[in-house]
C-alpha cells in the first residue's frame, strides 16, 4: 500500500536516473490531482536531496498490463519547494 513516510532511507529507490511505478486501485477512478512528497533537505543525512523526483509523468491505465496509457500530465517536482507538492490533472 501507499504510506506516507518521512524517514530517511525509507522510499521506493530506483536504480539509474528513470524508474516508473504502477499503483492498481480497486475501482475506475477519475483523479483531479496528485501529491508526491519528499523529505525536506533539514532531514535528509546528506543534506541535500538530489535523489528526489524531477520531471516525471503520470498515465491512466485500463489495467496494470497495457502497454500504453492515457497521459495526465508532466510535472516538475520542485526540490526548493515544500516536502509535499500538489499536481492538478492536465487532460
């Protein structure tokens, strides 16, 4: 399930510079947004968080084995920015 979590460490890392992510949801739903977070540069034990999200993109999928989907939107996630950045649907 999808959790918030703020401790260092504790985060889906991706190998390399891209990685994606499916979430399979129980019912159709018609989303309005979306928030990502990331722990702020106070808390991370480096000081700084260079591996935060940069430019990613969000798809609706009709289900977790189509090949393409429907883009939402593209987004940059502001690392100057608050820990939690809210993201309207584009289409």
């Amino acid at each position: 399930s999808v959790q918030p979590d703020m401790y260092p460490g504790n985060c889906w890392a991706f190998k390399g510079s891209q990685g994606y992510l499916v979430v399979r949801l129980s019912m159709k739903i018609y989303p309005t947004a979306f928030t990502l977070e990331h722990i702020p540069k106070t808390l991370s034990p480096t000081g700084n968080i260079t591996s935060a999200p940069r430019n990613f993109s969000v798809y609706g999928l009709d289900d977790e084995y189509q090949e393409e989907g429907k883009l939402l939107g593209e987004y940059i996630y502001d690392q100057e920015g608050e820990p939690l950045q809210m993201f309207p649907v584009m289409v």
